[in-house]
C-alpha cells in the first residue's frame, strides 16, 4: 500500500507532487534507466518539450511493459538542460500525471549523454504483489 503525504511543518509542493510516498506491504518495486525524448526509429525532438513528451511516452512504454500505469509512480526525477520553457514543461507534466502526485525532483544539468539530448527522466514505480 502506498501513503502519500505532505507533511506539516514542510512547504506546500511547488508542482504536481507531494514530499514523500511510504511504501509498505507486498510491492513490486521497478526501477526505470533514465528515459529520454528518443522516438522508436531514433529521432530526437530539437525542442526540450517535445523532447520531455517523447521521454514520458517512453517512460509509459515501460511502466505498460510492467503492467503498471502512471498512476503507480511513487518518484520522477527530471533532468533538464538548458534554458526551458517551464511553463510548457509543467503543462506538458501536469496533463501526463493527471490527479496523480508522486515525489518529484527536478534539475537543471550542463549535459546529458549525447548532445542532442535535452531531458531525461528518471523514475521509480510500485503496484501490488500478485
């Protein structure tokens, strides 16, 4: 069972996320490599936020893979270079998570592992033991 809470005497969240998610019971615990705006054919958006909307895609590809959804998201760490649209970037997070709130933590880095590549997402799932 997963607890999601913002705890009192911390900040209110400043996105679509809450401070902490317990995780207790029987889950399956996954862990996803860092997924980028890299389409199926190898095509790399020029722009961040299309970029974070392929990697999301991708992240999705891989929680399904799973039998998981977004919903079953507990932390998303979102790494950025550049100067980035923030607005669109937290448009484009909060249409893909909905009413769901995970731990978030985003960062701003100098590069990523090829240069093309703008954004990558890190993230950790957990549903229900079988």
């Amino acid at each position: 069972m997963r607890h999601a809470r913002n705890p009192d005497g911390i900040h209110a969240p400043l996105g679509a996320y809450v401070h902490q998610v317990e995780l207790t019971s029987d889950e399956r615990l996954l862990a996803l490599s860092g997924q980028v705006g890299m389409t199926p054919d190898g095509t790399v958006p020029d722009d961040a936020v299309a970029q974070l909307d392929v990697a999301l895609t991708n992240v999705e590809a891989n929680l399904a893979a799973a039998g998981m959804g977004i919903d079953d998201l507990v932390k998303i760490t979102f790494y950025l270079v550049g100067d980035v649209d923030l607005d669109a970037w937290r448009q484009v997070v909060a249409t893909r998570l909905g009413d769901h709130r995970p731990t978030m933590t985003l960062l701003f880095v100098t590069r990523l592992g090829r240069p093309s590549l703008l954004v990558e997402v890190d993230a950790w799932a957990s549903a229900p033991a079988a």
